[in-house]
C-alpha cells in the first residue's frame, strides 16, 4: 500500500463530484452467471429488480467473450492458490529482503510455467531499510509495555533508547499551540482515522500524521514521535509504513506507531493530568540499496503487439504480517488474470503485459525504472491498470480523475455487473501506475470494498486467513474481462496527440467505430 495516497483515498481528493460505493455494499454474487443474457425467473418480474441497461453495440460484441472469461475465472482456484504460496511459503517481502528476491523467482517461474511470452525480471536497485529491536515501556504513571512497530525509513534512538516525558496532541494545530512544551519530549500524535464514509478517504485524511509527524516535532526538539495507527478497527495491533525524512542536515527523530487502545490509553492518562514517561527504542538501520526486479510477462497482441496495456500490482510488502492483502491479492490477481486469458486461448488485438512491480511500499523505485527503461516505449502504452486496494470484493474500476472516455468506458460496465464490479468512477488508479501518467497513459485502478482492509493494513494481520478466495475468484474475472476489452477493442483512449504513436491506428471492419 502506497506510502501517501492509496486506491481509493483520492477518491474525494480527485473526485470530489463522485460518491464512491459504500464501503459496507454487500458482497456480489460468487454465483457464475450462464449467460448475459438475463431471463427472468418467474411468470413476472421482481418488482424491485433493477432493470440492466442495453448493451451499447461495443460492449455486446465482447459478450460471449466477457462470459467465458467470468466462467472460467470463477471455478478457477489459481490465484489462491498463488497467493497461498507467496504468502506461506515466502511470506512478507520488505525491499533488501531475501523473501523479496524469492518472490520475484517465483513469480518469473511462475509466469513462465502459466506460458506467457516475454517473461523477464527487469533489475531495479531498491532501498533496504531493515526493523531491528524495537520497544516501549510507559515508565509514569503506571508501568506497563507499550507494543510499537518502527516506521519505515525512521532514524534509531541510541542503542540504550531515550527516556522522556509524552506530549499527547490531537492534531498539527494542538501541535503548533503547545509547541513550546514539545523541546525534549516524545510526541504523541492521538489523531482518530474517520470511520464515516470511505474508508479509503478516511486513511487519506491521517496519513499525514505517520509521514510527517516526525518532521513536524523534530524542529521543535522533541526527541521522538509516536502515531496512533490507521485503522477504525484495532484488537491490539500496531500498523506500520512510510515516514518521511528531513532532508539535508536537518535532525531526524525516530518514529513508531503504536495500537489504537494504547493511544487512546496514554490520551485519557494524560488528560487526567498525569505526567507520562516513556522509555522508546528503536534500532533501525538504513543499509546500502539492494538489487531487486520487476517481473514483466505477456501476451502478445494479434494485431499491433508493439501497442502495451498494462495490469499491475507490487510485490514488495512491508515486513510484518504476510503481504497478504497488500499486495498478494494483487499480485495473483494479475498474473491468473492473464493466465486465464490464455488459457482460454484469447490474444487481444494489443499487447497485455503483466507487471509485479518492486518496492511500491518504501520507495516506488520499481514504477519510476519500468518508465526509465521503457521510455521509449510509453508513446504506446494504450493503457495501465493496477490492484493495490486489497482483497475485498471488487466493486469496479476507478479512473485517475475525471477523464474524458470515462463515459464511454461505463459502456463495458454492464458486462462486469454479473460479478458485482460494473461501477466506474472516476478517483486514483494506484501509486505505481501513476509513474505513467506524465506519458499521458490512461489509468485504472481496481476498486475493492476497503470495508475490513484498514483492519489488517500494514500490521502483522495481514495474513492469508483474511482473505475470501471467493473475491479473488470475482477479481481475476473483473481485470481480466475489462483489460482484455481494454486491449482489444479497436480504439483506445490515449488523448490524440498527433505523431506520438509509431502505428497508424487501424480499425477492423464492422467494427465498432473507436471516440478517439
Ligand atoms: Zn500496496
């Protein structure tokens, strides 16, 4: 999960004109519909069941195809079963780590095994920051452990950690009026995730206070920093991820997160006028970088196989739990989607290039050196998808922001709707895919109900036993159906910009005529 924004955190940030789905909708249907084709049930219909909309004539040519796919995708347990593998047998895959460089064989073997063209681990150097000991013990008023997970990228304490009084703030404002009082104390930023409206918004809201936290107290003299988690939903866990550094020679401080109740019990402690000690280490260390890969594998398109859509997630997780819904969902989403679409022996007119991109979580090197090293290439890039969201039920597709073919997108919908996901909206694809975006390449990113997602995020919860192999199921059918009709279909959604594309664009007679 992405280090500031993440799937559908944006979705009030770049589409505030759009109310995404509750993040409570119900789950669709794991039922595999027969046919698109809907016939009603009895003599009349449910006076309640909403009518669906008439195909346009470009989406009913992909109907039988957009039923095979849902068919074969959903009595397939391939991507549980991937994912069984990456997160048991390898488990979680932090950049530097030996688990990562196991991940990336293994998906490169396992690409090469599902038959796929082009397979290629594409080397991009990768930070290595590593956890070390970490600790807290509340030492006034009362004694008591306190469980922290070190931030990713935070500074040490000295080996024999710091001791100091707590400073405990709600918010960067309550932060500015007492900030004479934050000279050599540890702060505390107590600032509650939303649990109104989505979820995905809420987390957008408060991440500013794990990323920045620290570089707001430091200048201040405080010595170190802890955040309450983001989560709405917390049974004792803490959750990590990235914090940003000061730069040059300015003094960073270290920085941990610490569990919800321990937050709000250090909160109630000090608002009862107690004063708060604490004895903090933490001993992370910043390695020199490390080799790591991209894994890149195709299809290769019938009839212009030098035009790319892209379907993407991340193989690096962070290093507690299992990466198993940040990113493992993803990551087997991608490679049995493709997998399924060869299996069903179906070749799209383009390219479909499937990527595992490294080190999205503390770094996002991978994204910025697949632009590196296709450059070249990215005038062709038609489009790039990625599911970096989780592993609940696939809702639909956002956008990155409001784009102009959006509209005519929303007329594939109803091909996705028999598996719950025909909602497209406009929000924020994903952190990797965004690396394309100065290219001009349309993106998507698919949406999933975030409903539990922030229980597990970034926290030794994030473990395989939370993931419903029924929605993995319905999300290999959504990415595959849609980024095959992305692909396929005669036209595309590149903005024109004349004499950027190295082939003409070709149309197939009868075909339906392409918007751009
Ligand atoms: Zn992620």
């Amino acid at each position: 999960m992405p280090i500031v924004c993440l799937g559908a955190l944006s979705l009030s940030g770049c589409a505030a004109s759009h109310t995404p789905p509750a993040p409570s909708a119900p789950a669709p249907s794991a039922q595999p519909a027969a046919s698109t084709t809907v016939a009603a049930s009895g003599p009349s219909p449910a006076p309640t069941a909403p009518a669906r909309p008439a195909l346009s004539p470009a989406a009913a040519s992909y109907a039988d195809t957009a039923r095979r796919i849902r068919e074969a995708s959903l009595n397939s347990n391939g991507a549980f079963e991937k994912l069984s593998y990456l997160t048991d047998r390898i488990g979680a895959r932090l950049s530097g780590s030996a688990a990562l460089e196991q991940a990336v064989v293994w998906a490169k073997d396992t690409l090469l095994a599902d038959g796929h063209e082009q397979v290629v681990a594409e080397p991009v150097r990768v930070p290595h920051w590593v956890r070390g000991s970490q600790a807290a013990t509340l030492l006034a008023p009362i004694t008591r452990e306190i469980l922290v997970l070190t931030l990713g990228g935070s500074v040490a304490t000295p080996a024999g950690g710091v001791t100091a009084e707590l400073l405990v703030v709600s918010s960067f404002d309550e932060l500015e009026a007492r900030k004479a009082e934050a000279r050599g104390k540890i702060v505390l930023f107590d600032h509650a995730m939303s649990k109104q409206g989505n979820a995905g918004t809420a987390y957008g809201e408060a991440i500013a206070y794990r990323v920045t936290g620290a570089a707001r107290a430091a200048p201040l003299g405080a010595v170190a920093v802890l955040v309450r988690s983001l989560t709405t939903r917390s049974l004792g866990a803490p959750h990590t991820g990235s914090m940003r550094l000061l730069e040059g020679k300015a003094k960073n401080i270290p920085a941990a997160s610490v569990s919800v109740e321990d937050a709000e019990l250090l909160h109630r402690l000090a608002s009862r006028g107690d004063r708060l000690k604490i004895h903090l280490t933490l001993r992370p260390q910043t390695l020199p970088d490390a080799d790591s890969a991209n894994v890149v594998g195709e299809i290769r398109g019938r009839e212009l196989p030098n035009e790319v859509v892209l379907i993407g997630a991340h193989l690096d997780s962070w290093d507690v739990g299992q990466g198993a819904q940040d990113d493992g969902a993803g990551v087997v989403t991608v490679m049995q989607a493709l997998s399924t679409l060869r299996q069903l022996g179906l070749t799209p007119r383009r390219t479909l290039r499937a990527i595992l991109f490294t080190n999205e979580e503390n770094g996002r090197r991978g994204a910025a050196e697949y632009v590196r090293a296709h450059q070249q290439e990215l005038a062709q890039h038609v489009a790039a998808f990625e599911m970096d969201s989780g592993s609940g039920s696939p809702l639909g597709f956002m956008t990155d922001g409001e784009q102009p073919f959006l509209a005519e997108a929303r007329e594939y919908a109803p091909l996705l709707e028999p598996i719950g996901a025909g909602t497209l909206i406009a929000g924020h694809a994903g952190e990797d895919v965004t690396a394309l975006k100065p290219a001009g390449v349309p993106l998507f990113g698919v949406l999933s109900d975030l409903e539990h997602y922030f229980d597990v995020h970034h926290s030794a919860a994030d473990t395989l036993d939370k993931v419903d192999p029924e929605h993995l199921k319905q999300a290999v059918a959504a990415l595959a159906t849609f980024s095959f009709i992305v692909a396929d279909r005669p036209g595309d959604w590149r903005a024109p910009t004349p004499g950027v594309h190295s082939e003409p664009r070709r149309e197939s007679p009868g075909a339906p005529p392409a918007s751009l």
